[in-house]
C-alpha cells in the first residue's frame, strides 16, 4: 500500500483543464487562464480557504512558464530560506526563465519580514505566488500588494468534489487496493462532499479513512455506504478560525441578521458559533446588539439578554445554546433603533475634532466665588422646583449651544417620549 503522498496529493491536476471548479478566474476567457496562456507570469497572492486548489494552481503556472518552483510555508520560514533560494538559483544557474517562489500563509509573515521580500520582487530575482487563508487587504503588507495580483479562490461546490472524490476511489484501487473492488454509494459521495464544506483535502481524507478501515466482503468488495461515509465525518467541517476572517464574517452576518429582523438567518449563524464553541463572541455581541441595535425601541431587551447571557455562561454548552436561542430570537423580532448609537458616536465626532468649549457657569461644581470675581453665584435652575419638572436652561457649552445629538427613532417607546417631551416643553414656553 503507498503512504509516499496523501491521496489529496496524488490526484492534484496537472493541467489547468482538469482544476475543479474557480470559473470566475481560470474559466475559458477569465484572467488567470490568459495570464497562464501568456507565459509572462506576475506577482500575485491567492486567497481563499484551504482545499480549493491554491497550490494546484500555482504548480500548473510554474510549469506553463517554465520556472523552477520553490515552495516555502510562511509559519517556519524566514526571509532568510528565500535569500538562500536566490542565492542557490543565481550560482547554479538552475532555470534561464528565472525562480517562481511559492510562499504559503503569507499572513504569517510580520511586517518587517514582508517588507524583507520586496528586495527579491523588485529586481526580478523571483516571480512571488503567495497564498492565504486571511483577506490580504487586512494581513499583508501595502507594499507587496502594490506589486501584486490579487486573486480569490473560492470553496467548491458538492458537484465538483464529488467529481474529485470519484476520481480519488480510481487511483485507490489502482495504486492502493489492487486486489479489491472499491464501490461507493452515490448517496455516500455527495454526504462526503457536503460535509466537506467546500474542501476538497477534507472530503479526501474522509473518503481514505473510510477505504482504510472498512473491511473487504468475502467477493473482494469495499462497500463505502452511507452510513460509513457518516462515520468517518462526525462533524461537517466549517470554516472557522478564532481571531480570523472567518470568525468575524460569521459574527458580522450574525449581527446584520438580527439587525435585519430575519429570525431564521440569525439562529443559522447562531448555530454555526455554538459548534465552534465560541460563548463568548456570542454573548458579548448579543449586548453590543440589544444597545445598538434595539436600544431605545425595547429598553428591557438589555436586561433580557443580560439574563440569558448570564444564564448560558452559568450552563455552559450544550445547554446554553436555548438561552442564547432565546436572546436572538427575542432580538431579530424586537423594534429596532439605534438613536442613542448615533448620538453617542455624534457627540465623541464632536469631542475629537472641534473645541467644544467650557461647561456652562451654572453647571459647574461651584461652592464659592473669590474676591473680585464678576460673576457671583451659581445660578444653577433646579427643576424639580418647577411645574413638570422642567425648566428652560442652557446645558451645553456655548461653543456647541445648538447642537442637537439625539433625534427620536420613529418607535412605540421614543414616539411616546417624544410627545410627551414636546407637550411638557411647551408648556413651559
């Protein structure tokens, strides 16, 4: 049996043709195949999740252009390995069309260390692919992407890795298991791939577990049913990564969810968090949501979802998910306002960038005037010493006398305050 190379590896495509899926950047047409067909190849970065073809890529275009192809992975690598790498293709003269580098997790590169590669891109001594899992335009340095294309792989559909999980179950019993027949249900295929979520590595690592270690019948057969494919995925795999894009884009849609008042996209997204464990994103976006996004419209939602936040805390998983359920679904079906987060926001615009002024005379903890001092006294007006317990007065600096932070959201709650406010304000008048 080969254990040389993963299966993923041996059914990696040679030509641009037979790569699974990427349409929209090596279709027939699509940039990535003309720059492939030119043979002038540019700096570029390729960003996308793992097991959508990156590397395949990048070995197909090291090959059309006839360079020779190092790769290196950014989280053991230094800027010295490719230093090393320049020098060693300079001395041998190894390829006249120059070196293509493959840097793999580029992100992982700090700044002073991206910047370190420049030198090897400007003067031409290798042609950069680097890839990434994290959005470029936040992890890699302004000047590399200057210099570089950016392309964006995206996960693959259940169709095409079923198709990459037909051909695997081909080279297995060819290289692996000659002696057996391999015969995979179709309902097994497609369970293997939409578990995978889009990664080809994951639905192929799943599919040799299976072959592995299921038993041949008494006719040579290595039956791969549905039931086997579930077992050897337990758990589909998402993309999630604690403190990277894919755990801010599943907490943003989250919020944007509930913002939108759609229920069931925001349990879905809840949902996703719960399996990743993650409580505490959870709950702390729940509060920022019923401040933010709810505010004044339902006031009470705070202390609610404060309630079941602590209550999920207090559980812990798997209970807390139904207090948590409770609290977003509260939340996507409340009113919304968010009148107190743009005052809030309006008023600090005010504080960073213009003089505000002084506090008011009668707003200021005065208890005695000095000799000689022109104005004497605090000349605070209490209200509650008037009828409604209101009173016309100046509370702002003189700076920003007329500025108006807070306008009533258009809700049952702030519609009430409003006209209530309205009528007692001009009854004062």
């Amino acid at each position: 049996m080969s254990v040389l190379k993963p299966l993923a590896d041996r059914i990696r495509p040679i030509c641009i043709d037979d790569v699974m899926g990427q349409e929209h950047i090596i279709g027939e047409g699509r940039i990535l195949r003309r720059i492939l067909n030119s043979g002038r190849i540019p700096n570029m970065i390729f960003y996308g999740p793992s097991g959508t073809g990156k590397t395949t890529v990048a070995n197909i275009i090291a090959k059309a252009a006839d360079k020779t192809l190092y790769k290196l992975n950014a989280t053991t690598a230094s800027v010295s390995d490719v230093k090393r790498i320049c020098d060693e293709s300079e001395m041998s003269m190894i390829n006249q069309n120059g070196v293509l580098l493959y840097l793999d997790e580029i992100q992982n590169f700090n700044k002073k260390q991206q910047q370190s590669l420049l030198e090897y891109i400007e003067n031409g001594k290798i042609t950069l692919i680097a890839s990434t899992t994290e959005n470029p335009y936040f992890y890699i340095y302004n000047a590399i992407l200057s210099r570089c294309t950016v392309f964006e792989f995206k996960p693959l559909n259940s169709k095409d890795i079923a198709k990459a999980i037909k051909r695997a179950v081909k080279i297995l019993e060819t290289e692996d298991f000659k002696d057996f027949k391999i015969n995979i249900d179709e309902t097994a295929v497609m369970h293997l791939a939409e578990k995978s979520n889009g990664d080809v590595r994951k639905a192929l690592n799943s599919l040799e577990l299976a072959v592995m270690y299921k038993a041949p019948d008494k006719n040579g057969e290595i039956l791969i049913d549905t039931e086997t494919a579930e077992q050897c995925t337990q758990k589909k795999a998402f993309k999630y990564d604690m403190g990277g894009d894919s755990h801010y884009d599943i907490l943003s849609a989250f919020q944007k969810s509930i913002r939108g008042s759609d229920p069931d996209a925001a349990v879905h997204y809840l949902a996703r968090l719960v399996e990743a464990d993650d409580i505490q994103s959870i709950c702390r976006r729940l509060m920022v949501i019923a401040a933010e996004d709810i505010g004044l419209a339902y006031p009470m939602a705070i202390p609610i979802v404060k309630a079941c936040v602590d209550s999920a805390l207090m559980l812990g998983f798997p209970e807390a998910r139904i207090p948590l359920a409770n609290a977003v679904i509260l939340l996507a079906t409340s009113p919304k306002s968010n009148s107190a987060y743009l005052a809030i926001n309006n008023a600090i615009s005010d504080i960073r960038s213009m003089d505000t002024g002084e506090i008011p005379r009668q707003l200021q903890n005065k208890h005695y005037d000095g000799e000689g001092n022109t104005v004497v006294g605090q000349n605070y007006l209490y209200p509650h010493d008037y009828e409604n317990h209101y009173v016309v007065q100046q509370y702002l600096p003189d700076n920003i006398k007329n500025r108006k932070y807070y306008e009533f959201g258009n809700n049952k709650n702030e519609n009430a305050a409003k006209e209530y406010w309205n009528k007692i304000k001009n009854i004062n008048k």
